[in-house]
C-alpha cells in the first residue's frame, strides 16, 4: 500500500471547497446516497472506518456520512484524481461511531436521508420546508452558513432527514429513559443520605457509650482517691494518738517556763524519702491472670494488671539510707578513695532519673504508685524478706538494680508470682537463661553483632572484615558469645567478606591489612583487665602507623575510651566505632534537655548511666502497660516506643523458655574527637 497522507493544509482546504462546490453544480439537485461502512482497519496505531467511493460521491458527502468534516478524511494522493474504487479513511471518535450505528438504524427512504439542493430563483425556506416536511427551524440548524432566510439562486443548501415516526417514538423512549436514569440517581443519592445519617447515629452513639464508660472510670477514680483519704486519715489519727500515748504532753506553762520539770517537747522527725514504707494504696494480692486473645510464642502465665486507673510499680536497689551520715561528700574524698564505696550516689540517681519519668508519665495522664525497696545485702533471707514485706509479688513489673547473686534470687522469686522483673545494666547472658519473666536491657550479643554488621555492609561495601580474637579458653569473658554469633551471622549473610584473626598472630596484622583495601575490624578479645590494656595499647599504636588505607577498628564495648592512658588522637585517626551503654550524647537535642533538666532538678550534673537508664525504663513500660494492658508481655516486639526516650529500646524474647533481651545497640564513632551516632 502506498504511504497515506492527510491533506489538511489551508490551500488544500481551499481546493477541496472548490473541488466540493463544483462538483456539486455539476449535479444540480441530484441526491447521491452514501452508504457508511463499518468495517475498519489500524493505520499508524489508529483505529479507522474504510470507505469505498462509488460514483457521484465527494470527499465531502462521505465525511458528512460519517458524522466528520470534510478535511478528517484520509485519502490517497491527490483529492482531484479521486475515482471510483478508490479507499478513503474516515478516523474512528465519537461522532463517527454514532453516525455509523445512526446510519445502521435509519430506514433507506428518501425521506431519511440528507439532501443537497441547489436554490432556484424564487424558492424560499417555509417552501422548502413545507416540501420535505422539516421545520424551517431545522434547515437553518442544519445549514449554520446561513445569515438570513433569504436565498440566492444557485446557492447549495443542506436538507435534514424528515422526523418519522419511528424517530418520535425513539425519542420519547430516549426521555422515558433519561426520566428512569434520573429517578434511579435519585433513589441512590436518597439511599446514601440515610446511610450517612446511619453513621452519623452509630457515631453518636459510640461517642455517648464512650462519655458514659470515661464517666464511670472518674467515678470509681473519685471513689478510689476518698477511700485512699479516708485510710490516710484513719491512719493518721492511730499515729498521733500512738504517738500521743508515747510522748509526755507539755503544757503551754512548761513551755514558757524553762525551769518546769515536764520533759521537754521533742521536734518531729521529718523523713526525707517517701519510700521508707510499702504505700498504703499497694496491693494486697496479686492480679489474676489475663485471658489472652492473641497467639504469642511466651507460652507463660502472665497476670493482669492490678488496676485498669494505676500502674504499681516496684524498685529495688541498694540506697544504703542507712549508712547516708556515715560517707563522707567531700569532692577529695570520693577521688581518693574510689568510686567503689560512693556507689549510693549512681543509686540515687538512678532514682532521680526515675522521679524525671514519673513526672512526664504523669504529664501523660499516666499515674503510677512507685514502691521503693532499699536491699543492701546480698543473703537469700534478706532478698526473701525484703521480697515480702514489701508486697513485691502484688507489682505490675519490677526494676532491680542488683547485682548477680541478689539479683538471682530475686529473678526466682518473680518466676514464682509470674511477676516480670527489669534488669538495667546486666550484661551477661544467664539472666535470662531459663526465666521467661527477666527483661534484660543492655543490648543483647544477637542485636548488637546484627548492629555492626549492618554499618560494616552499609559503609563498606565490597570491603574486607577482620575479627579479632583470642583462643584462650580459660578466661570467663562474653568473647567466645561473641565470637559464635559473629561467625553465625556472618555466614547466613552473603554481603560481607571476612577472616576471623587470632591475636597470638598479631605481627602479621600489619602486612595483612596492607595487602587488601577498606579494611574493617572488629575486635571482640576480651580477657582480664591487665592483658586488655596491653592489647588495646598495641593494638592501636601498629594500627595508627598505617597511613595509607586506614582500617576502621570497632568494639562491641566501649572500653578502649574507659582507659585513661588511651590516646584519643589514634581512635580518631581509626574512625574508632563502638556500642555505647547509656552514653548521654550532649549534642542529641533529647539527651540535652534531659541534661538541663536534671541540672535544674538536682543541681548536679547526670551520671552517664544510671539516670537516664532509669528515665527510659520507667518511661518505655509504663506507657507500654498504660496502652497496651498485660497484652505487651505476649507481644512487646509491637510496641513503638514512645517519645522522649534517650536510648533505643526492641525487646525479642531470647529463646523458647528465656526472658526479653533487648535487640537495639546504641553505636558511636569517633569524629572530631566526639562521640557521635554511627547509624
């Protein structure tokens, strides 16, 4: 087929009504009939109708057939050699579809079908109109040239199809229909509006239910506080009248005369820690346990929390309130006779970082009742006591900041009341062996080995990780932990290259490193702390004398930066990366603002740890069991934490019958001889 081409240039428009007007002269008033075809073909990925010309048929006749303008049509070569049997190509829209099926539904009679006529002298349109038996108002829609009624001879005009009955009939069906359209818009819009106002009703409804379920709480929150009230002053009255019958009544004559021989009238003691008692508000038995509705895999019993309007909770650590007079507070002191023997101060202000939560739980809506128990010694007698005279069984969760023997015991005692116990600083593994109710928040191996893998693949693609280690069995230390979980994770992952180094071949370290390019280590060697300062002050002066392709040294503990001889300028030069344990980084916005806080609070600056720990701790379980219920300890992996937190919290339960370990390490490097997050 030769190529098509559209003529649709103004000269060509021009030829053609030329072309058009002539031929129509030459045929007079003669009618020829164009028979629309409804066959198409796909030209240039464009649908069109395929029309054969036969004789007496003009470009222009066939486009009005199809419902189109003239210069729509498609044909081949030069519109003047059109003949019969020539194709021309009418594009497939709207108005072509709906002359075409037009066209398919009309009845072949003169009297529907358009005709052209050529105006004689004298012919006006209501004769015209009167012979074709169309409207006068329909020759001129169809005939939109026109400027007035009055025709000139010779002049070509459009004549529309006469109306038939048929064509009345389908009009009226067109309306009958387009009345059920809009009837059945009608009854639809109707149907939506009562929907609506269903919704609306259901709405109000909950709202009200809601209004009524918050008032009944406030109820029995004001019943709640009037019998705490009551029991206060009960309670108040027994002591003044105990204390009444102890102490010698003074009159206001032995007051003024200091010679009287009445005892004289002592000054009461004020207690300066509101926790030296159980509250009285405590619970006296435990919850029962709750009914779950989910599938978890902590296949425990697990009680319900003691109250739907409060949280009960428990802290145990050793305050030694008793020995406060006897430790000396003098700046001095502490340094000259270690941190050891001062240990209470860290105590207190683990406790103080709790009072901070507390105040934004309460911010929150969150109220909590805090019962604090002071254990300093480490017999199972004295744990036990202290476990029952404080009503520690009856607590939604406990904190305990103890150490591995206390804290062993205590772990026993919370298994057996199915009370879950939070260990904060514990980085050793056995906590959570074998008891589901132990929660561990240092970061586990598991997470913190995931943690660093993930910077080494990120950072350093393509590169090459040394793990260095030592195989010496005999020291107790988390270093074969770590190495077994290296290993396991590195060989499940297919995106990092590595060699596991014993360190007993340390000279050839060196030579190694410079035979390959982006080096990464980790070293995990961990033995007793003097081998430890030997191996880290070697370990960095042969890798600071690399300049060229410097290795990047990572930790699983910062304790390179705990050594006061270390020199800062080689873990800068290494890009030093390590796990932080409660690192209070002064330029995180969150970490300042607790920081001035707590300045403004207590006029000292916060221990890097212990603070801000508690702060977290409080504030992530409190909130967890406000909003979530006894329903958390089956699924905490679903609680987002909440805002405000320091340090980052993911709790996964460590094996089928261990407690939670938490899965997110908090990783730094070193740059500008800062600490800042490395992930």
């Amino acid at each position: 087929m030769s190529r098509i081409t559209a003529k649709k240039t103004l000269c060509v428009c021009a030829l053609l009504m030329s072309f058009f007007v002539g031929m129509a002269s030459a045929q007079g008033t003669k009618t020829v009939a164009v028979k629309v075809s409804n066959q198409t073909q796909i030209l240039n990925n464009k649908e069109y109708y395929v029309h054969i010309v036969e004789q007496g048929q003009t470009v222009f006749s066939i486009a009005r057939a199809y419902g189109l303008k003239y210069y729509d049509a498609v044909i081949k070569t030069d519109i003047h050699l059109m003949k019969v049997g020539d194709t021309v190509w009418l594009p497939k829209n709207e108005q072509s579809v709906a002359a075409v099926m037009a066209n398919a539904n009309a009845v072949a009679s003169p009297s529907n079908r358009v005709h052209y006529i050529k105006i004689e002298a004298g012919q006006t349109l209501y004769g015209l109109s009167r012979e074709y038996g169309v409207t006068v108002d329909q020759i001129i829609d169809a005939n939109p040239e026109l400027r007035t009624e009055q025709l000139k001879a010779g002049q070509m005009l459009k004549i529309p199809p006469k109306v038939t009955e048929n064509g009345e009939r389908k009009t009226e069906n067109v309306a009958r229909e387009a009345e059920a359209q809009r009837q059945a818009e009608q009854k639809a819009r109707e149907e939506q509006a009562r929907a609506e106002a269903q919704r609306q009703a259901e709405q109000k409804a909950r709202e009200e239910r809601a209004r009524i379920e918050a008032q009944r709480q406030a109820e029995q929150k004001a019943r709640e506080e009037q019998a705490r009230a009551e029991a206060a002053k009960k309670q108040a009255a027994e002591n003044a009248k105990r204390d009444a019958a102890v102490q010698p009544t003074v009159s206001v004559e032995n007051i003024d005369n200091p010679d009287a021989s009445a005892a004289p009238m002592r000054r009461p003691v004020v207690n300066p820690y509101p926790f030296a008692e159980v509250p009285q508000e405590f619970p006296l038995t435990q919850a029962p346990y709750y009914n779950f509705s989910t599938v978890s895999s902590f296949n425990y019993q697990v009680r319900d929390r003691q109250n739907v309007s409060r949280l009960f909770v428990t802290v145990i650590m050793p305050l030694n309130l008793s020995r406060m007079n006897e430790i000396s507070t003098s700046k001095f002191d502490i340094e000259q006779r270690g941190k050891k023997e001062y240990k209470v101060f860290e105590f207190i202000q683990f406790y103080e970082g709790i009072l901070m939560a507390l105040e934004e739980l309460q911010n929150n809506g969150v109220d909590v009742v805090l019962n604090v128990v002071d254990l300093t010694s480490d017999k199972d007698e004295d744990v036990v006591a202290a476990f029952n005279s404080h009503n520690v069984a009856n607590s939604d969760f406990v904190v305990a900041l103890l150490v591995k023997k206390p804290f062993a015991k205590l772990a026993e005692l919370a298994k057996q009341h199915q009370v879950f116990v939070i260990n904060p600083f514990s980085s050793r593994v056995e906590v959570v062996k074998d008891n589901p109710y132990v929660v561990k928040c240092m970061p586990s191996i598991e997470g913190t080995v995931k943690g660093m893998l993930d910077i080494v693949a990120k950072r350093h693609r393509g590169g090459n990780l040394y793990v260095l280690h030592s195989n010496n069995k005999s020291a107790a230390t988390d270093e074969k932990e770590f190495h077994d979980e290296l290993q396991r994770q590195l060989e499940a992952r297919k995106d990092i290259k590595y060699t596991f180094f014993d360190w007993s071949a340390n000279a050839k370290l060196v030579p190694t490193l410079k035979t390959t390019n982006d080096n990464v280590i980790i070293s995990i060697f961990d033995q007793d702390k003097n081998k430890n300062t030997v191996y880290s002050t070697t370990l960095l002066n042969r890798l600071s004398a690399i300049n060229k392709n410097v290795p990047e040294l990572m930790t699983t503990t910062n304790y390179l930066t705990e050594y006061p001889n270390v020199d800062f300028e080689q873990l800068q030069h290494l890009n030093y990366t390590t796990v932080t344990m409660g690192y209070l980084d002064y330029n995180n916005l969150k970490h300042k603002k607790f920081i001035d806080t707590y300045k403004d609070k207590f006029r000292t600056e916060p221990n890097t740890l212990y603070a801000g720990v508690a702060h977290d701790i409080m504030l992530y379980f409190c909130t967890a069991l406000w909003t979530q219920g006894a329903e958390f300890w089956r699924n905490p992996q679903k609680f987002k934490a909440p805002n405000g937190m320091l340090f980052p919290f993911g709790f996964r339960q460590s094996s089928s019958t261990g407690g939670y370990e938490n899965q997110l390490p908090d990783i730094y490097r070193m740059s500008n001889f800062k600490l800042i997050p490395a992930n």
